[in-house]
C-alpha cells in the first residue's frame, strides 16, 4: 500500500481532488516498487497552478512537475511523467532480468 501526502500552498484543500490524487496513484502500484511513498503539492501562482509529485521506493526516486491553469491538469501532467521514469526503470529491469537467464 502506498502512503501519499497531499500539501496544498497558498490554495484551499479539496476533497475531490484529494480523491482523485489517491485513485490516480493507486496506478502506479502495478510496477512493483516496494515500500512506495509519495509526496503531492500544490501551489497557486497569479494564474496557474503548479504541482509537484516525489515518488520514492527502495528502488527508485521519481519526480515530476507541471504548471497547468487547472489543478486537475497541473496533477495529470506531472504523473505523466512520473510515470514515465517508472516504466522506463520497470522495463529495463525486466529486459536485464531477462538477458540474466538466457
């Protein structure tokens, strides 16, 4: 199970958004990292929002940022990239584990 914190600077916490961060995350779990945490924050600038997400396993430290002009969007870009460093590690792992056995 996966421990994610949720900051919200400079803006007001929302349940929704708290929501679909931890339904949004729960994805993450099929690549198999150990002992997963994870670290979102939100900040409010002039006219967009910023968010920050830090991924940490025993494996692996991700992060991604992304400005966008709704939270949502900030949020969903910034998990694409996490994401990205993820299944990156994940398939190299696979494919070197693979070439071990051959």
């Amino acid at each position: 199970m996966m421990k994610i914190e949720i900051t919200f600077k400079q803006m007001d916490s929302s349940d929704s958004v708290k929501s679909h961060i931890e339904e949004k995350m729960s994805k993450l779990e099929r690549y198999g990292f150990h002992a997963m945490a994870a670290h979102v924050t939100f900040h409010h600038e002039r006219n967009h929002h910023q968010a920050e997400i830090d991924f940490s396993s025993k494996e692996i430290h991700a992060r991604g940022e992304a400005a966008h002009s709704d939270v949502y969007g900030a949020f969903e870009e910034a998990l694409e990239k996490v994401e990205k460093t993820l299944r990156r590690f994940h398939d190299k792992k696979v494919r070197n584990r693979g070439d071990a056995r051959a």
